[in-house]
C-alpha cells in the first residue's frame, strides 16, 4: 500500500538525525547504555479527567493512558509503522482488509491472556464512544478474529490513513473482560486501569499525584528501565519552572512552563529542552462558537470577531514567537494545507461597520451585547488568549466575560451541555485531517457528550460531502483538492477562527535519556526511558 508522503517537518528532522549518524533520540550526543532504576518525576498538567484515553483525549490523558495501555502499532519519525501489540500486518490491494499478527506470551496487568477478542472489542468500542473513532474506523464493517493472534479489519471502502491509526494515544486497545457488560464512560478501569503496558498502575491521589511501578512482565525485556514512574501535579505554572530547577521535576511535555520563563531555563546547564515529539499533536489555536447563541448564529457578528483579532500579536505577545500566524484549520505541514489568506483580516473599522448593519448598536456604555469565553484549562495560554480577546472585542463593543473552571467541568460545560458562547481551544491534526481535522466540521460528530469534537453544531452538507469523499479518495492529487475546497468553505462560514499553530517545547533534566523517539513525543509509552548516574 502507498502511503502519502509526510509533512516536511518528519523528513527534515529524520535527515538531520540520519546525517549526524545519531540515533532517534532527544539525547543525540548520549550512546550509553540504558541504565536499570530510578523514579522519573513526571508533570502533567492539568490533572488528567481519566487514565485512559478510550472516552477522552484530552492532552494530560494522552501522557498517561500510553504508558499501560498500548496500541497495535508503533510510528518512527517518518510514520513508518513499527511493532507493538501487533509484530506484523498487511493491507490487501484493493485497501479492503487490514491483518494483524498479534504478539504472543503478553498479558493483562490482571494476568489474563491478550488475545484477538480484546483488539476486536477495542475497535468496535472506539468506533463507538472515542472522539475520533467513528470517523477514523467509520468504513470498518467487520473485525475478524480466525485464531488468539490474528485480527483482520474488513471494510467497506479504502481508508488511505487508516494505516497510521493504531498507536496507543490514538486507538487504545483494552481488555475485553473488564469492559464487557459495563458503561465504557463509568467503567472503573477508566481510573484504576489495566493495560499491557511496561508500567502497572498503583494509585491517584486527586490533586497530587498518580503513582505508576514498572512491570515486570513486560513483554519487551529487559524493557523498561525505569522503577516507577510519578506523575506530579502542579497546577501553578510557575512553580513548574521551579520545580524543574530545583530538581524536583524531570520532565514535562507540552510547554509545562510559562513561554516567558523558557529564555532562563535555557542557561541552566542540568536543564535541556525538545521541539521535537509533537508532530501528532501538531495542532491549531482557535475560537469556537457555539451557532446556538443568538448573536453567534449571525455570520456578520463572526465575520466581525474575526477582523478585530490581530493574529499576529497573539503569536508575538502571547506565544513569545513560539506560534505561526494560520487561518486554515491545518497546518502548514501538512500537504493538504490551503495558504490563502484568512477572508477576514485584521480591520477594526469594517468590524464595528458590519456590528452596525447587522443591527447590533451600542447602548449609553458603548456595549452592544456581552458573551462569555470559557478558555480550555490546559496550561495558563488559552487564560491569556481569552484575555487578549476580551480587550479586541471591547473595542467594538462587544463585552467578554471570562469563565475559569477545571478541565472535567470545561468538557461537561461545552461537549455536554453545550452551554457556552466561546470556547478557546486548541486541536491537533493528528496525522490525517480525516483524523484530527473532521471531527471538529462533520455534522456527523455533532455528538452531545463526546470530548474535542464538533461543539460549535456546525452543519453543511457540502462540507460533509468533501470530508466524506477524501476520508475514502485514493488519489494524493485529488485528496488535496477535496481538503482545499473544505478549507475554503470553513474560513468563510467561520464556526470557529483558526488563530496560530503552537510550537509546544518539552522541559527535561539531562539526566533523562530516550524521553523522545517518535511522534508521540511524551505520549509514548516510556519504555525506552532512563535516568543516567
């Protein structure tokens, strides 16, 4: 099977590695060998809703599920796929059945055997409840299982990505004999869980910290390194920094840090930080309505928002230039990027001019309406972009309120409940728009309940027909017309307003060796890890 050709980032960084002979590593210049022992202090932050990203895919789930619960496959840097639950597969050439030989001798935490039952379940239950599964898995009709080690995917129509899907931060696989019978959403082992993988879980302290021992039955001996792993919980951003510089942290992903701190952790010689590890989660900053309220649902009180945000103040004063100004929902990476500009540019004056005509004037205090921006609590950048919006829109008389809440209540309030008016998040592209790109446009996953998928209620069916037909196009040349043609009809109608793609930096103690191999960066499953002397 042919696959696309990866975003320039993959080739670019694989070349450099290749040509200074090193390995795929975030200690290039390190060729000891792997030391046995020690507790790695892990920060993640904010405090995970859930240990398993089954339900729920939100950042801090992701850095936690991989390391007991693993997937199918492996991705090297160039997202090749590598052996993981699976030791070898093949893709028919009509694209229709995918097979999987599974590993041998592996075992639940529980002691029960893994068996093709467990990947089947797996598959069916994230077509059914995962974020992303019903589109990723959407031309899956059968799971076949002919013997314990072999599971053969049968579908319906050719899926060109499908192939670059099963990795533990994407389709988790989970036992069957845990799930079976219960309520995938309530299900105890969502926080106690039981995976394959090289940690076993011990216990969470909510507001401190989950506690993970090495398993000793891991399957890939002597793997892993480690004794056991603590994930630290810190909600101020600041003290992370100190933390870090006092030593009692050694690692955290996804710019743990204030941007403004990162310049002073530099020149700290026990301290190094990584760019790399985040081509899966390479994503973009946005604002997203909800086309329920009654100023939202009016195109020109969105067309207004989106010509007073200066994108590129928020990239300079709010990223410190660790963001590329963007306006399409994918990245520019990617090869299926469209780089016309933004329909609506940066204009104040045409702004409150179209606020006027839409029958929106302002009243004694110069306020036309007040709405209300719930920013995602994931690290303090989405709290500072909600500011910067509160002071844009007050200029054209639009007035902000800020909701602050915890991650569990921010994904009830807007996947639930859907009461909210803005919502500033963040959304990777994952590896495929099919992937991380439709589930957030697709009236389809319009799904009450659903963490990161389509809040907004956006629906259009000519934009349900271009994702639909470029989820199953074999054709790269004609796949990349689709997604243009989708781009250029979402920047128009605006459900949301894509602001900046994020350059996310991981903040490690030098003593951590091989925290980053793959394009999973820290989602990985740490069996590689290590702790020098």
């Amino acid at each position: 099977m042919r696959f696309a050709l990866p975003p320039r980032r993959f080739i670019v960084a694989c070349a450099a590695l290749l040509l200074a002979g090193s390995p795929l590593s975030a200690n290039a210049a390190d060729v000891s060998a792997p030391v046995r022992g020690g507790t790695l202090n892990f920060v993640v932050d904010p405090e995970p809703p859930t240990l398993v990203d089954l339900t729920n895919t939100a950042v801090p789930t992701l850095k936690v599920s991989t390391k007991v619960t693993e997937g199918l496959l492996a991705y090297d840097f160039a997202l090749h796929p590598q052996p993981q639950l699976a030791t070898s597969w093949s893709v028919s050439p009509d694209g229709l059945q995918y097979t999987f030989h599974l590993r041998h001798g592996v075992k639940w935490h529980d002691g029960q055997d893994f068996t093709s039952a467990d990947v089947a379940y797996s598959i069916e239950l994230l077509k059914r409840v995962h974020p992303r599964g019903k589109s990723t898995f959407a031309n899956v009709t059968q799971i076949k299982t002919p013997d314990a080690f072999t599971a053969v995917l049968v579908l319906s129509k050719p899926s060109p990505f499908l192939i670059k899907a099963f990795s533990a931060s994407e389709s988790p696989i989970v036992p069957k004999h845990v799930y079976e019978g219960t309520d995938p959403f309530a299900n105890q082992n969502n926080n106690a869980p039981i995976g394959t993988g090289p940690f076993k879980f011990v216990k969470w302290v909510r507001g401190s910290y989950i506690e993970y021992d090495r398993n000793p039955d891991y399957w890939d001996k002597p793997k892993p390194y480690l004794d056991k792993i603590i994930v630290k919980l810190i909600p101020d951003a600041p003290a992370r920094s100190i933390a870090f510089e006092t030593g009692s942290a050694d690692l955290g992903g996804n710019t743990p840090v204030p941007l403004s701190d990162i310049a002073r952790l530099k020149q700290n010689p026990k301290i190094g930080i990584e760019t790399r590890g985040y081509e899966f989660e390479a994503g973009v900053v946005r604002v997203e309505f909800n086309l329920g309220n009654r100023y939202l649902k009016v195109p020109a009180v969105r067309q207004a928002i989106a010509r007073a945000i200066d994108r590129n103040v928020i990239a300079k004063t709010i990223y410190y230039g660790y963001a590329n100004v963007i306006s399409s929902p994918i990245i520019p990476e990617s090869p299926y990027h469209d780089p016309a500009p933004t329909p609506y540019p940066f204009d104040i004056t045409q702004a409150n001019a179209l606020l006027d005509a839409a029958g929106f004037p302002r009243n004694g205090d110069g306020v036309r309406f007040t709405i209300i921006v719930d920013p995602l609590p994931i690290s303090d950048i989405p709290q500072r972009t909600a500011a910067y919006l509160r002071s844009s829109l007050a200029k054209i008389g639009i007035a902000v309120t800020i909701r602050n809440q915890d991650l569990p209540s921010y994904l009830r309030r807007v996947y639930s409940d859907r009461d909210f008016d803005i919502a500033v998040n963040g959304m990777s592209n994952l590896f495929d728009p099919t992937v991380g790109v439709q589930r957030l446009y697709w009236s389809q996953s319009i799904r009450k309940g659903v963490p990161f998928t389509n809040a907004s209620g956006y629906s259009n069916p000519e934009v349900d027909r271009l994702l639909e037909q470029a989820a199953v196009e074999p054709d790269e040349a004609k796949r990349v017309q689709l997604f243009k043609q989708f781009q250029q009809i979402v920047e128009h109608d605006l459900p949301d307003i894509n602001l900046v793609e994020q350059k996310q930096v991981t903040v490690y103690n030098k003593r951590v060796r091989d925290h980053t191999l793959s394009p999973d960066g820290l989602d990985s499953n740490f069996a590689n890890v290590y702790l020098s002397p």
